[in-house]
C-alpha cells in the first residue's frame, strides 16, 4: 500500500508542487491531501492542477478541535510535510502524528530559527550577519519553532554582493532539490 502524505502550507507553494510533483508517478506514495490557513494561498490552485483534495481551515479549527486530526487519521496520513507553514504545530496534532510531521527551513538550524522567523526574515537575517553560507533544514516538529530533530541539511556559498534575492533563489533551488527526496527516504525507513 502507498505510503500517504498531507503537506500543509500557508502561501504560494512552490515546495508542495515539487513533492506532487515527485509522488505524482510514484509507486510508493502519494499526496492525499493539501491543509492551508489562507483561503487565498496559491498552494489551492496548485493542488487543483495535480486534481488533490484541499481543506482551508481556521485558527480555531486547528487549536480548539480535533477536526483536523480526525481528518488525517480517516485518510490514513502517514507523514505530514511543512511546508511553508507559519503557525506553530499543536500538541494535539503532535501528540497524534509522533515523528511524523517534518519541516523545511529556509537556513542552517540552530542559525536563525524561532518565532517570526521565515521566508525573507530569515534570508534577511543571514544577510545582515554576513554569513558566508546559508542553506536549509529540514526537521521534526516539535512543540518549539525550528528545534526538531535535524534530518537533513545543506548548504550553499553566499557570494559577496549576493542580494537577498540571489540569496532566497539559492535556497529554493536546494529545497526543490531535496526536500522531495528526504521525504522519500523518510516514508522507506516507516514501518507500514
């Protein structure tokens, strides 16, 4: 039986539509279903095109009910990805999904992490520190912003006179690269 993926994001999602698109074929697994807190977010009309299910829901929804849980058991989701996801992950769902809910991070862990911190406040950030690399991280969540356990990281070089542009287009194409495969070699070492 496929293995099952949910991706919850909060915008545009160009990360989800790698991993439809890695899974779209796949023997191993698929996406069930795409979550988001925006009714407006372009990771809809993205699931529409791969004709995947979506769900929008509400603060409330998440942290007051068990909707959502419920949702993701009757499907049967063995892992769900963050991706691109800004709310903080509840400890229902945690509680529910143990070791099974990842996040991408758009920096090296433990460097620039924590509450606010995402998308171009993060790219921002490594600018203003004047690192030498940035990349990403990929992780666990956990009760805490960006402290999971790290499954995977890579990086890049930053250039002098590198813009926060060609900063953030350097680490998109590191995301696009690897959290699809990550996600794979995750759900192969799952027991079924």
């Amino acid at each position: 039986m496929k293995k099952r993926i949910a991706i919850f994001a909060s915008g545009s999602g160009s990360n989800a539509q790698k991993i439809m698109e890695h899974f779209k074929r796949s023997p191993e697994a698929e996406v069930v279903l795409i979550l988001t807190n925006n009714p407006q977010a372009y990771v809809l009309q993205r699931a529409d095109n791969f004709e995947i299910p979506s769900h929008i829901f509400t603060r409330h929804e998440l942290y007051e009910t068990d909707d959502i849980i419920r949702m993701l058991k009757n499907l049967q989701v063995d892992l769900i990805v963050l991706a691109g996801f800004l709310w903080l992950v509840p400890k229902t769902l945690l509680a529910a999904f143990p070791n099974k809910i990842i996040n991408l991070h758009p920096a090296l862990l433990p460097k620039f992490g924590g509450k606010g911190m995402y998308g171009d406040h993060v790219h921002k950030a490594v600018l203003e520190a004047g690192e030498e690399e940035s990349g990403i991280t990929i992780h666990f969540a956990n009760e805490l912003f960006d402290e999971g356990e790290i499954i995977h990281q890579s990086k890049f070089k930053i250039e002098p006179g590198d813009s926060l542009e060609m900063i953030k287009f350097k680490g998109q194409q590191l995301e696009h690269q690897h959290f699809p495969k990550v996600i794979e070699n995750l759900l192969k070492k799952m027991k079924s």
